[in-house]
C-alpha cells in the first residue's frame, strides 16, 4: 500500500506544482478561447491543463518503474501500451485546445489510440457470464471491444468536462472506488494480474486529486480536451486490464463447483469490472441524448449546445457547487456502493444503508440555504480563494492626527461603514 499512496502522491504532487506554470503558458500561447454561447464561465480561461496531467502521470510511472513492488508489473507490457496511448491522445488534445481539430478527426485519432493499446497486449481477452462460464473473444471481436470501450470512455469524460472541476472530481471518485476493488483483488485472491490496474487508478486518482486546486470554482484553468481525454483513457485503460487480463478460473479456486456455478457465484466480484462505465452512465446516456436531440433538429451530432445534465441543472436554480456536488454525491453512491456489494453480496443491510445516504445525501443538497464551506481546520491547506473573508472590524478606527485645515473622515466604527468628513475644531 506504500508504494500506492508514493506514486499518487508523485502524481498529485506533480500535477500541482506543473499547473501553475502551464496555465502561464496556455495564456501566452493564445489557448484562451472567447466566450461561446454555450459557455457558463464569464472570462475567457486558459486551456492546457492536460499537460500538467500528462507531467504527472509519466512522473509517476517513472518512480513506479524504480520500485521494487512493481518490478513485475513493467516486465509486462501494460504501462507501456498505456503510456503511448496516452501521448497519442494527449498530442490530440493539445492541438484541440490550441487550434481546434475537426470532430471526425478526432474520432479516428482515438481509435488509432486504441488500437496502439490493443498492439501492446492491452485488450480484452475474454469475458465471465453468468450461467454461461468464461467466453473467449476472438482477436477481432477483443479489439473491436477494447476500441468501443476506449472512444466511449474518452468521449463521456469529455462530455462532462463542462463545469468547473465537474469531471476531475468524478474521475477522481470512479479511480477512488476502482483501486480499492483492483487492490482487493490482487491482495485479497493473491491474482498479480490486477496490480496494473490498481496502479493506473492510484495515479489516476492523484492526476486528478492534483488538478482539482486550481480548477474548482472559480477555475483558474480548464483541463481542455488534453486533460479530458488523457483521464478517459487512463480510466478506460485500467478496466480492461482487470477484465481482460484476470481469469476467472483464478478465483474460482476459492469456489467449489464446475465453471459455471463458480462464474454465477462470484458475479458479485465481477460487478465491478465495469465500474468505470457504469460511473459514466449519466454521461454516456448523456452523450446519446445528445447525439438524438441534435440529429432531430437537423443539427450535426457533433455541434455543440447547452443541453447537457449540467446546464439543466444550472438552469433548474442551482448554483455552481450545488450543481457539482449533486453529481459528485451520484457519482459516490454508485462507486462505493457497487464496491460494498462486491464484497457483502448477501447482506441486506447494504441496500438500506445505500437508500439511507441516498435520502439524507438529497436532503442535505437540496437545502435553500445550503452553502458549502471550508472547515476552519481546512483553511490553511486550500488556496487563498477558497478560505472564508476575515471578520470586518467592530473596533472604532484609532483618531488620526491632521494638520490644520485638512479634512478628516469621523464616526465611522466599523471597516466599510460610513462616516463624515469635517475640518477640526470644526
């Protein structure tokens, strides 16, 4: 677990300290767009955070290819497919943030992202059924699947980047939940196949954990489609490696029965294989509505709109942390929850307590006069723009000596309370 929380933290570190230096860049470069109208920020925002992700992301593995507990893990040729994805994606973003790249473009440049994983041994090799047993997937029908599921992952992520630290929180959360699951599965079975995904969900976390000072409301910086992308296929990336890679029959050791009584029993341990999409169901129901709302007004599916879950939500008399926060809390309850089934399957007690933090979670959200606050302890770790104003002044303001006939300002008690202005001994 050391070595985990050493690479997040290499990765959180080194995504801070790179931000404020690339926000420096991306303005005077010219990656600061003009406002749309589609836009909920109110001045022009530099782009580019994605290069400090990406800073991050190859710090970490670079410490993490040094460490003795994951020297096995680089022998393979996981973090290698990973790594020149994510340059490829990455290069992709920069050049969108900067001069704009064509939406087909786009698409096929993903899958050729994809496909380079798919060269490197990073695919999905088979599939665990219920009832049925463990389905091996033909070469053509693996790289099919693991191409879907990295252009859907990157594009729901990129969907959702549309409020400030809307989408680093929720990959954060997602890439929270699926490295307690990847670790469970390493440690917990003893199956080494899962340690690469629980190391790209631990620097995945911190990527995002390392970006979220500067972007939370009011942003300093936007991730820009190099921050949203890079993210999405990390994601992507880790849930194939745990679907494709680790074998069912491996935990089924633990199992008595033929195959398919041991795959039926532990569909509970499966559930979170995909993990990482059913965090982005909002957005990818959310990608598909739009796709339908715009090819029904006889609009291209690629043009832009505020029709999206957050600008309804904006739209509903939200504000922006409220807004944020409801899918934060959404995002959450599905992960943890989904985790804590995996383990206690068969114990009732974790539907109600998903219900019941479901209830007082909306109960607390929805509130008229609910602000979110800093706790006082907080103030001094987060920057100076989130912590709470001083308390004004109730002394009265010391006299102040004037030379003759100069005017002096008298009766004001408080600092921004008004007084008068008189001459003295007037």
């Amino acid at each position: 677990m050391r070595e985990f929380l050493l690479t997040l933290f290499i990765a959180a570190a080194v995504t801070y300290l790179l931000t404020g230096p690339v926000r420096k860049f991306a303005i005077a470069a010219g990656a600061m767009p003009e406002i749309r109208d589609r836009d909920v920020h109110r001045e022009p925002t530099p782009r580019l955070g994605g290069i400090a992700m990406f800073g991050g992301m190859c710090a970490a593995l670079l410490v993490a290819s040094r460490l003795d507990a994951f020297k096995f893990v680089f022998e393979l040729n996981e973090p290698r497919a990973l790594l020149s994805g994510a340059a490829i994606i990455w290069i992709l973003g920069v050049l969108d943030d900067k001069w704009g790249v064509d939406a087909l473009v786009k698409l096929g440049v993903q899958m050729v992202a994809a496909g380079v994983m798919v060269l490197q041994g990073l695919t999905v090799l088979w599939l665990p059924i219920p009832t049925v047993g463990n389905v091996i997937l033909t070469p053509m029908q693996g790289t099919l699947l693991t191409v879907a599921l990295v252009v859907i992952s990157i594009n729901a992520v990129n969907f959702v980047d549309g409020l400030d630290g809307l989408a680093a929180g929720m990959i954060a959360i997602a890439a929270a939940a699926f490295f307690l699951y990847a670790y469970r599965i390493w440690y917990g079975y003893g199956i080494e196949a899962a340690a690469p995904a629980a190391l790209f969900s631990a620097i995945l976390l911190g990527m995002c954990l390392g970006f979220l000072p500067h972007n939370m409301h009011p942003a300093r910086i936007f991730m820009g489609d190099s921050g949203s992308m890079l993210l999405g296929l990390t994601l992507a990336a880790g849930a194939i490696s745990i679907t494709g890679q680790v074998d069912p029959d491996a935990i089924g050791i633990f199992f008595d029965g033929s195959e398919k009584e041991t795959v039926k029993a532990t569909v509970p341990v499966f559930i979170p294989l995909v993990l990482p999409l059913t965090i982005l169901m909002v957005p990818i129901a959310d990608l598909v509505l739009a796709v339908v709302r715009r090819t029904w007004k006889g609009q291209s599916p690629f043009a832009a709109d505020r029709g999206h879950l957050h600008h309804r939500l904006l739209e509903m008399g939200h504000s922006y942390m409220r807004a944020v926060l409801l899918m934060y809390f959404g995002a959450a309850l599905v992960a943890f929850g989904m985790v804590a089934f995996s383990v206690q399957f068969d114990q009732v007690w974790i539907l109600s307590v998903v219900v019941g933090l479901s209830a007082a979670g909306m109960l607390v959200l929805l509130l008229p006069n609910y602000r979110p606050r800093v706790p006082a302890w907080a103030q001094r770790f987060v920057p100076p723009r989130y912590r709470r104003p001083a308390p004004r002044a109730t002394l009265r303001q010391p006299a102040v000596r004037a030379e003759e006939g100069e005017r002096v300002l008298v009766g004001a008690t408080a600092v921004g309370e008004r007084g008068r202005w008189r001459r003295p001994g007037s």
